[in-house]
C-alpha cells in the first residue's frame, strides 16, 4: 500500500465520504463544494488520476467520476479516525433494549435473535450473531455453531444489489451460512473489532461486501461475536463506533445477567 500525501489523503477520504453518501462516481467540483479542499478542479482530477494509478480509485466507463476500489476503502479504514463514541441516547437506548429483551426471554438463543434484529433495525443493514461457545478456534465444528441472521430484506434497497445476478448469489451464500459462520469464527479471533471489505472475504458472493465484526466475553459461556453486513458503501463512521458500543454492552450485561437458559 502505497503512502499518500496529506492532499491525496483528503481527496481519497473526499471520494469514499461522498461515494458513501451518493451512491454514485464522484467528480472533483463535488469534492471541491463539499469538502472546500483549496485547490483547483484541475489539481484534484490530477490527483484523483494519481489515485487512480495507484490502484485506490476506479471510473466507471461511461463517467468521468471515481469511486473507491476495496484498496481505497482499506487505506481509508486503516487511516480513518473512529472516534468510539455514541450519543449517550443511543447508548441509553441499546442498554434499555438488552435489558427489556432479557427480561421478556431469558433462553439465550431467543435473546440472541432479538439482539441480531436490534442491530438490524438500527444500522439498517443485516445483522448476525454467532453462537457463544468455548474459546473460538477453527477446529471447533461448524454446525454445532448457531448463527442468528436478520433484515435480509434491508439488501434489497441498496442500488448496489440490483443486479439480480448478484444478489441471487449473496442470498444463497446468506441462507447456506456456512462461509459467514466460518468468516466469523475467524474475526472473532483476530480482534475486538474489524471491518472486512470486498474480496477480503474470500468469497465470490461477498465481494460486494462490508463487514464489521466485534467480539464479546460472555464469561462462562465463552466467547460471542455480532456484526453487520452490508454494501462496501456503508457509513464506516456511524456504524463502526455502534456495533463497538453494543459488544461492550453485551459484554457488560453477561458479566451482570448469568441467569440464562442454554
């Protein structure tokens, strides 16, 4: 991965905020009126070719536009700041759920599904947990793994699944769950949270893909793991700090709630 300048920086960040935002190519006057970088519109093009160049940008064919590759999303990722912070309504809100969700159904499985959905509703994306079990290790067997998915519904709006090739694929890989619970089991030992991005995920049917993953201690009963799943074009900012805020819920709420039924 290449180094950036300060200028190239601003303008790649530029071009994945505003991707994220429109849906569309972004062009340099866009970038200019949004993010009031200085410079001319012939600088920022010139840079955006440099970008190009060095593989962190792309153009569709019949736009003059740029939108981000997966290298473009992993640098900003990588270099982004994501303050771990929510509005303390939202926290108020997540802590207020856990704990109705708790006191309605104390069978873990059932709670876990109802935790998936919050997430889900939340973020408006599909949301997923995995099973807790012992320590995570790959050597665990795959199918003893429960996996709670929800708002499959939400990949219908984005203009990203429209392609009904495309999406008959994700629906498929979604409704086997093997990959997902395999990609799970992974992240869940590498880090307390992560965001996988396109072919990173080392699945054809998830390469139009983000997911951020974040890993939970639910004491005796091992090790969980909730994430989100969505376009590739999700807002890093808002949902990376959430789904951070809601494992360290969970985790808090394990260490004050054993009184599950298994």
């Amino acid at each position: 991965m290449e180094i950036l300048t300060p200028r190239q920086a601003d303008i790649l960040n530029g071009v994945v905020e505003a991707h994220i935002e429109t849906s569309g190519p972004v062009g340099s006057h866009y970038i200019i009126k949004k993010y009031a970088i200085p410079v001319s519109s012939a600088t920022i093009r010139n840079e955006m070719g440099a970008l190009e160049e060095m593989g962190y940008l792309t153009h569709p064919h019949t736009s003059s536009g740029r939108v981000p590759t997966d290298s473009g999303y992993r640098y900003y990722l990588d270099h982004a700041s994501f303050a771990d912070v929510m509005p303390e309504s939202l926290c108020l809100q997540v802590a207020r759920e856990l704990s109705q969700n708790y006191q309605e159904q104390r069978e873990i499985g059932v709670f876990l599904e109802k935790v998936t959905s919050m997430l889900s509703s939340m973020t408006r994306e599909i949301g997923l947990s995995l099973s807790m079990a012992p320590e995570p290790g790959l050597d665990q067997k795959i199918e003893d793994l429960r996996l709670s998915l929800q708002g499959l519904t939400h990949i219908l709006e984005k203009p990203e699944f429209q392609d009904i090739n495309k999406l008959r694929t994700l629906l498929k890989t979604l409704e086997e769950k093997i990959v997902l619970k395999q990609w799970l089991l992974k992240q869940a030992q590498e880090s307390q949270v992560s965001v996988s991005v396109g072919r990173e995920h080392e699945s054809q049917a998830l390469e139009n893909c983000a997911i951020v993953t974040a890993r939970y201690s639910a004491g005796e009963m091992g090790t969980g793991v909730i994430a989100i799943l969505g376009p590739k074009r999700m807002p890093y900012r808002r949902l990376v700090p959430l789904v951070s805020r809601v494992a360290e819920l969970m985790e808090a709420f394990f260490t004050e709630h054993e009184e599950f039924d298994t």
